[in-house]
C-alpha cells in the first residue's frame, strides 16, 4: 500500500529523503515569509502556506519531487488581484484570502475531474524547455538583493544589467559570504556529491552567525520567524466575491502549467509515468483544504523543486519530512532559524536553479535542428518580456505554426 503512494525507486534510501526534506524546509521557511509579504499578507501565512499544501500534496499526488507552496508569481497575482478590494495586512485581507484560495482549489479539482491534464502531456519539449528557462532567470534575479546586499531601485529584469553597472554598492561581507557559499555547492557536488553540503552550509553558517555575531558585520539573516498553529476561519462571504473568479481562474491555470512542465519535466527519474488530472486534484485539495487556515495559495515551486531533486530527494516523503519541518520551527526553532544568513539561502535557490539551464538541448539544437532553437529562444523571451501564461501559449502557437509552415514548404518542394 505505501509502495503504491510513494513511488520507491529501486534501491531506495529513506535518508535521502530526510537529507532533502530538512533542507528544502529550511530553505522554505525565509522564502515563504519573503513572498507572504509580497502577496501583501503577514509573514505566518506564508509559512502556513507551506506545511500545510506540503503535507496534504505528498500524500496524494503522483510526483515523486514536485515541491508546492508559497512561489513568487502568485504572490503577484495575489497582490494584485485583492489589493484592489480591501487593504493588505488587514483581517479583511485574510477573509478575502481565503475565498480566493477555495476558488483556486475548486478550478484546479474541476481540471483534473475533467481530465483536462492529457492535454497538456502534447506541449512540445521546445516550449517546456523555454519557459523553464525564463523561469530560472527570474528567480535568480529574485535573489540578487540578499545574495549581494544591494537596494535596487529597479525590479525584475532589469536587476541584471543594474548589478553591472553599480559593482560598487555590492556589500563585501555579503557578496564574499554568497560566493564563497555558491563556490561550496559546486564544488561539493563535482567532488563529493553524496555529501549533505547544503544542510551541511546552513546548519554551519548558522552556528558561525551566532558565535561571531554576523549581524555586527553588516549581514542579513533571516530574523524572527512568529509562533503558533494555524487556527480555522471560515471566511464571510458577499457578493463581491465574484468579482475574484477571473483572477482564481488565471492563478489556478499557471499553477496547474507550471506545476505539470516541473513535473513532467523529472517523469524521467521515477518509476511511474505521472497523472496530470491525479496530480490537479491533489493541489486543489491541498488549496482548498489550506485556504481555512489562512493559508497562502500554493503552487509548484521551481527551484525547489529541483534543489530537493540535486540533493537527492526520491519520493513524496521529500516533501512531507520538509513540513514537518517547517511546523516543528514555526513551534520550537523559531530562535534556531533567526541566525541563518539570507544570503546562504541565496546561494542554494541559485545554485538549484542552475540545473533548469538545459544547455546540452540547446547546443543539441543548435548543431541539428536551429528552427527547433528558435522555438526555444521565442518562449524565452516572451515569458520573460510578456508574462508567464503569454509566453507559454506564444511559445505553443509559434512553434504549431512555425511547424504546419515549414512541413508545407517540404511538401510543396
């Protein structure tokens, strides 16, 4: 019966999974108060956001790595949808929170009841490639202002080319502390890849925090994290709820995209092939359900995703170990997890994230087929320029017209 749930590869390690489940906890936690504060809510949503999808998700769903919870581009959505209506950081805002989150969870169960998810098996390799690439970029340049310690003035994309240009604003002690941790993970994991080097980094950098007093050196940690246990809410309901159902429809077909491409995209390292309507129920139970505890809406994270995967991760179990994580700090750690360095956690989000660059498809692509690495470069750019759900279907019209095209031409010669 568990072997039915959890997927165990041949010759399977529970310590690998605890391995991982501990770090990508610790690696949750900074991540999921940083983009509860984004979405406009207090911090212990966000962390209520994370355990709670996390445990629900790894015990239903057919992903042995997919990681859910809070991610950076449905805390925009968020933000943008609800701030319209009532003010962020108000118990208004946590009613309308919820509403918003059963709405999401309701369309994603509808997904998979209707089994909407084989459709999705027909995106074509060159579009997932592209847009997991775009997706790798943004997050990277989501952590330049901890891995660097620098303000920037501007966001997104144009970070990059603003980090070039004011080298000297980067923060040594910051800037040193990040690349000697960066450094370590390769380094480790070229050498030494069965060692727990990213647990192994934390947990030492914490301990030299708190012996050398690094705050004292200008270095940001990850300070107070709030106690308790999330408490039921039913939300108030009124009319103007309805007015949420275009943003939850949207929020609820990125999440089910993105999270389906980061699946699809490990398939190949378990041992049975993923069902898409299986795993659309599964995150829209766990939203649904989690929605009554003040819960942020989750979705499947990228860099977690595949930061539990490189560091050896192979079953659900990553996921629940890495709950139990997250409700053990919020409950007893919360004095441990304050002396962790922002920007070691950097390190490991860009180090995890390094993995989504296929370039061996690109340099496949290149030398064989460079219509296909058009396709590719397309959706880049679209979903960098445009928008995630903009560049996904431009990438998916581009690519079924640039193919109807060229095979007309053939056919015609």
């Amino acid at each position: 019966m568990i072997d039915k749930i959890f997927n165990f590869p041949n010759k399977y390690s529970f310590l690998d999974d605890i391995l991982a489940g501990i770090t990508v906890g610790v690696v949750t936690i900074p991540q999921a108060m940083a983009f509860a504060i984004l979405a406009g809510i207090p911090p212990i949503y966000g962390l209520y956001g994370s355990f709670i999808p996390l445990l629900i998700y790894g015990l239903l769903s057919s992903s042995n790595y997919l990681n859910v919870g809070p991610v950076a581009i449905v805390s925009i959505f968020i933000f943008d949808i609800l701030s319209k209506n009532v003010q962020p950081f108000t118990p208004e805002y946590i009613n309308e929170l919820i509403i918003l989150g059963i709405m999401v969870g309701v369309f994603q169960i509808i997904f998979g009841v209707f089994r909407l998810g084989k459709f999705l098996r027909y995106i074509p390799t060159s579009v997932i490639s592209g847009f997991i690439q775009a997706a790798a970029v943004v997050i990277i340049s989501s952590q330049l202002t901890t891995a660097f310690g620098i303000d920037f003035p501007v966001q997104g994309l144009k970070k990059i080319p603003y980090l070039f240009a004011h080298l000297e604003e980067l923060k040594p002690n910051t800037t040193l502390l990040f690349l000697m941790s960066l450094i370590t993970l390769f380094l480790f994991a070229k050498f030494f890849p069965r060692f727990p080097t990213s647990i192994s980094l934390v947990l030492v950098t914490g301990i030299l925090s708190y012996l050398l007093d690094f705050e004292k050196y200008g270095l940001l940690l990850i300070g107070e994290v709030p106690r308790g246990l999330p408490e039921f809410i039913f939300p108030t309901v009124n009319i103007n709820a309805i007015n949420y159902l275009p943003g939850a429809f949207a929020i609820a077909i990125i999440a089910s995209i993105g999270s389906s491409i980061m699946s699809l995209k490990l398939e190949p390292n378990q041992s049975k092939k993923i069902n898409l309507n299986r795993e659309y129920i599964s995150l829209g139970i766990a939203k649904f359900l989690s929605a009554f505890f003040g819960s942020m809406v989750s979705a499947g994270s990228f860099n977690r995703t595949i930061l539990a995967y490189k560091i050896g991760g192979k079953t659900q179990i990553t996921s629940i170990v890495s709950s139990i994580i997250i409700l053990f700090t919020i409950l007893f750690l919360t004095h441990v997890v304050y002396y962790f360095p922002q920007s070691v956690i950097a390190a490991l989000i860009i180090y995890s994230v390094y993995f989504l660059f296929d370039f061996s498809l690109m340099f496949k692509l290149w030398r064989k087929d460079k219509i296909e690495l058009s396709y590719v470069l397309i959706t880049v750019s679209a979903t960098l320029f445009i928008g995630f759900v903009e560049g996904i279907l431009i990438g998916i019209f581009i690519k079924f017209f640039g193919d109807y095209i060229f095979k007309k031409k053939i056919n015609l010669s």
